[in-house]
C-alpha cells in the first residue's frame, strides 16, 4: 500500500513569514494529493489540492507543488497569520479510492 | 447545513460491550470511508464502501465491522472494545467515478469515543 512521510513534524515561525511543509509518498500511481488542516477537537478540513497532471496550484496565500518523478509535494503558507495555527496533513491517493495521510505537522504562527 | 452527520459526538463504553458508531450524509456520495484517529497522530483509514462494495484495509483488526444498509447511512460496529480503542473515529465520504480519480473527501465531526 501508500506510504506517506510528512515533515517536520513541528514548525514555529513568526506572524508574516513563509510556512513550508513536505511530504513523500511511496506509490506511483497516487494522482490525487489533498491538504488538510485540522484544529484541535474538530474534523480535518481541506485547504487545498493537486492532481498528477498539474505541477502547481495557488490559492491566495496557499500553494501547493508536487514533482511526481522525486514523488514528492509540499505545502507553501506565506504571510502567515495566528489563525493558521492548527495541524497540517498531506495525503494520497490513487487507486483503489483509498487516501493514506502522512503524519501531521503542528504548525505555530507566533505573533 | 450538515452534509456529513456522526451520531452520537461522544460515546462512553466499557470494556468488551459493543458499540456502535453512526454515519449519514445528505451529498448522495457513493464512498463513505470510516478512519480512526487516535491523540497527535493522523487519520487511520480503517475501511471503506464504494457503493455497497465493502474494502477492508489489510491491517483493521477483526474487531471493527461495518454495515452500509443504503446509500445515506454507515455504521461502525466495534465487537469487543478494548482500551486501545478509544480514540475519535472520522467518517468520511466523496464522490467516486472509478478506482482512479478521486474526488474530495468531506469529514464529519467525528466521534469521540472512550472505553472505560
């Protein structure tokens, strides 16, 4: 199956400056790679998302990259806020309608 | 305006007594995923339906169980919970169009579940 690796696992950065966060995955046939924010006691939420066949996607201040021949993707938060504070997943998926997540990263924005 | 509704948010059980976690969507998606998601770690996929076809993840123990009696509703059965059970269990559910393009997936609230 899918393994996805997600790093770090925390990351502090002060209020206006750039979040970046990677992941890793194992199988090549994952095409779908969604991100979540999750904050504490509530259900994961999604933020934002790539398929295979584009190499970048950009949402205000949220931008995701994904080099399918490396297999890997990362996360770009910039002008970072308090608000985003929370924990991050990645996750994969390809065949099978399965999603495998990677292992969170708890970001802190101080202000 | 809920899409996905887990009943009940927290269940209290003890040890051993089945319980039964509850799962409806008003979005008409044909997956409905079940994952367990225990304090600081990430969402464990423990099975999912597509359709009426059950897929049982390779490393769920045979404790957890699932029934989808129509396209709204799934539950999740835990036969004989142990401590290590306790955890929040998350369904989830999307829109399938074949085994390889996925759509995204829409998260309930969860149920908090604690095993005494």
């Amino acid at each position: 199956g899918e393994n996805v690796e997600q790093h770090p696992s925390t990351l502090s950065v002060q209020e206006g400056d750039s979040a970046v966060i990677k992941c890793t995955y194992s199988d090549s046939a994952s095409n779908y790679f969604p991100w979540y924010k999750q904050e504490l006691g509530k259900r994961p939420q999604l933020i934002i998302d790539i398929r295979s066949n584009v190499g970048e996607k950009k949402d205000q201040r949220i931008a995701v990259t994904l080099n399918k021949t490396a297999k890997h993707f990362s996360l770009h938060i910039t002008e970072t806020q308090p608000e985003d504070s929370a924990v991050y997943f990645c996750a994969a998926s390809g065949t099978g309608n399965q999603f495998y997540f990677g292992t969170g990263t708890s970001l802190t924005v101080i202000p | 305006d809920a899409m996905v509704i887990q009943n009940p948010r927290y269940q209290v059980t003890q040890f051993g007594k089945p319980v039964t976690l509850s799962c409806s969507q008003t979005l008409n998606h044909n997956v409905m995923y079940w994952y367990q998601q225990k304090s600081s770690q990430a969402p464990k996929l423990l099975f999912h339906y597509y359709d009426k076809d059950f897929n049982n993840e390779a490393d769920t123990p045979d404790n957890f169980q699932s029934r989808r009696p129509n396209t709204s509703f799934c539950f999740l059965d835990i036969r004989s919970p142990g401590l290590g059970d306790a955890a929040m269990y998350l369904c989830a559910t999307s829109r399938g169009q074949g085994a390889t393009y996925q759509e995204t997936q829409y998260f309930g609230p969860g149920t908090r579940l604690l095993v005494l």
